[in-house]
C-alpha cells in the first residue's frame, strides 16, 4: 500500500487541525511553522457547534471539554471597554445540539 504524504505549511488553527486529521487517516504529515515555538497569540477562542463536532470527529471533544467552558453569551469591547458586541448563543445549541465553548489560548499550547 502507498502511503500518502502532505506537507502542511502554517501552524495556526487550520494548520494544526488538518494535521490531526491526516494522520488519523493514516498520511505521513509534515509541518512547517516559521515561527520559532507554538505560543498563544491573543486571550483565546471560540468553538462554535460545527468547530465542536469537527474537533470531536477528530477524537479531541474529550479534552476540548475538559479544557474549556460552555458558555451562553458571545461578547467583544474596544480597547477603552465599550460594548461592540453582545450576543446570545444559547440558540446555536438549541439549533444544532452541541454547545459552543470558550477555550484559553494558554490550553492550546498545553
């Protein structure tokens, strides 16, 4: 059988979840990141329901869950603290049936 090689370039989000997914699928998986180690870049990130289920498709809803917080408010500030953005999420899991979760950038690194 031939094995099946990808050469993913960027570590970011996409990068790295694509690669998880190859491998799970047997690929031989090479990675290239320019930056010099994997730090967390910002306060951390939001997993709607579809990022949800891709994640656990991937075999990581375990520690995604273990890692974050279920939340039910959406919300971004300026700089100064004034309110951009404030939204409800409880409807995307009463739509889609899986909750939308907050994680620490500082867990992705872990």
């Amino acid at each position: 059988m031939v094995t099946r090689r990808a050469i993913i370039a960027g570590g970011g989000i996409a990068g790295l979840v694509v690669a998880r997914g190859l491998l799970g699928l047997g690929w031989d998986v090479t990675l290239y990141e320019q930056a010099p180690t994997f730090a967390p870049v910002g306060a951390g990130i939001m997993r709607a329901p579809n990022g949800v289920r891709a994640l656990s498709w991937l075999g990581l809803g375990q520690q995604l869950r273990s890692m974050s917080m279920a939340h039910g408010e959406a919300a971004i500030r300026d700089s100064s603290g004034r309110w951009l953005l404030r939204t409800s999420v409880d409807a995307f899991e009463q739509r889609f049936g899986v909750p939308t979760y907050a994680l620490a950038l500082t867990c992705i690194a872990c």
